[in-house]
C-alpha cells in the first residue's frame, strides 16, 4: 500500500514540473518585461549642447541680408568661436535704451536649434527670446565684420574671414637648399604659413587697421640665420601701446624642422631670460643669448 502511495506521489510532482501555469509562477523562471523609456530630447535652446556637440549646418544672416550657408570650416570656426564665451549673471547687460539686443547685426541658424542673435556692438548673444546673454572676446571684432562669400558647388556660401598678407617670402629655412613659402598672414588671428602649413602665432587679434588700434608696430616677421646649424629662425613681433610713454613688446620664435612648424621661443614665457634695450628713436633690441639671436 506505502509503495503505491509513493507511486503516485511521484507522478503527482512529475506533473506539476510540466504544468504550464504551475512553472510560470515559479520564481526562478519570472520573466519581467521592460519597457524602454525614450530618452529626453535635447533643447533647441541648450547652449552647454550645443557647446558640446558641433552641429552639422550652419545658416548665417548678416543683418538683412540673404541667409546664406557657412561651409564646414567656417561652421567648425563659427563654433569654436561661440565655445570662447563666457555666461553673463542673469541682468549683467549694458544700459543702452536707444540699442534694442534683440536687433541683430548676424544670425546663426544652427540645424535643430533656435537661431542665435549676435550682437557685435556689445559682442553680446544668445537664443532668440531667450533672456541668457553669453559675452564673447573682444578680439573677435575683426572676424565677424569680415565673413567672405565664395561659389561653391553648394551654392554661394560663407567660406570664412578676409585675410590680409603682411609678409611673404621665399626662403629656404631648413637647409636642405629648397627654398619655402613662407608668409604672415592676418585673418582676425595672426598666422604663420609654410609650404601650406600653418600656426597660429596670436589668437583673436583685435582688427590691426581699426581707427581704436593700439599698437604703436603692426605684426612684422624677420629671419635671421643662426651662428650655428643649418635652420633659420623666423621672429614675429608686434608693440603695444601700453601708455603714454611706454610700449609692450611681444615676440615669438619659429624654427621650421622636418616639414612642422615649431614655436621654440616666445618673449612672454622668458622675459628673466632677455635683454631689452632702448636705442632711441622707437628702435628696441631684444637679444635672445639661448639662440644667440640680437
């Protein structure tokens, strides 16, 4: 009698293992279903995103004129620019009632954002409607007065900032008995160009043409050959007028070495370690004893 007890005890827990409802409450085989939340979408006002993702087109309205697309360099430019800014303290603008902020003197129109006024008087922007003012460098003046227009295959387009050749000259700066183009170039940065390379020597240079310019010495560019070695340093300098009667200098050193440009030197960062002299008649020496440069 026990054994058939047994028997049909067996059979009774054999079945319930193969109960369909029975197992879908055993805990061990639980199935939950998840359900995927859809993430937020970023704001067409956000500016920390925008800082942080370069879009991928760019439209630009200079006043009332035609909007125009900016090419992909000028956009990267465009963008880096705007990155530069600073964040005004909410009501931090200027007192000027006879200036409306919300007239702009250049729209940007960024894919999927609302379109940003610029305001080149105060160097001010923001979203349109929005009360957030960003405050970019004043540096920049130069670059958004001179945006050029080309015909691409896309159409006419903004392209980038006028430039204006201080120096140019054919050289040969390594040694190797070929000689290099090399040149100065002014585009709102001060830059040095060899056989299409190119530095940037001073970022965001304030217009050096401009009636408000205060500098006593446009950017110039010398090549002096070294006592020893074969490679040429090239000088770029430029003066400020600090005030009535003195001057700032600024000076870096380039040497160009196995096709780069290498900024070796710069005035700034070794002033303990230079001689300057006053000769008269607003000629200054500068002797750099590390390159035996006078």
């Amino acid at each position: 009698m026990n054994r058939i007890f047994l028997f049909f005890l067996v059979l009774m827990l054999v079945g319930c293992e193969s109960d369909p409802v029975l197992t879908a409450l055993k805990p061990s085989e639980t199935v939950i279903e998840v359900k995927e939340t859809a993430l937020p979408e970023k704001s067409s006002i956000d500016m920390d995103y925008l800082f942080q993702h370069k879009p991928s087109a760019l439209q630009i309205q200079i006043r009332k004129e035609q909007s125009l697309n900016a090419s992909g360099s000028l956009l990267e430019k465009v963008w880096e620019l705007l990155k530069q800014s600073n964040k005004l303290a909410a009501g931090v603008v200027y007192n000027d009632q006879q200036y409306d902020l919300d007239e702009a003197d250049i729209t940007l129109s960024f894919s999927s954002y609302k379109p940003i006024i610029l305001n080149t008087k105060y160097f001010y922007f923001r979203f349109a409607g929005e009360t957030t003012f960003y405050a970019l460098p004043m540096g920049t003046s130069y670059k958004w007065g001179h945006l050029t227009k080309e015909s691409t295959l896309n159409g006419l387009e903004y392209t980038g900032f006028a430039e204006k050749l201080l120096n140019e000259q054919e050289v040969d700066l390594d040694g190797d008995g070929k000689a290099e183009k090399m040149s100065l170039v002014y585009n709102g940065d001060l830059e040095l160009r060899i056989n299409g390379l190119s530095e940037i020597v001073y970022a965001n240079l304030a217009d050096i043409d401009s009636v408000y310019r205060t500098m006593n010495q446009k950017p110039e560019i010398s090549i002096e050959s070294p006592s020893e070695g074969t490679h040429k340093k090239m000088i770029v300098s430029l003066v400020w007028a600090t005030n009535k009667i003195g001057s700032t200098v600024e000076m870096w050193v380039y040497e160009y070495r196995n096709e780069q440009i290498k900024r070796i030197w710069q005035l700034a960062d070794e002033q303990p370690k230079t001689i300057t002299t006053y000769n008269g008649n607003r000629n200054i020496t500068v002797e750099i004893a590390e390159y035996r440069l006078k």
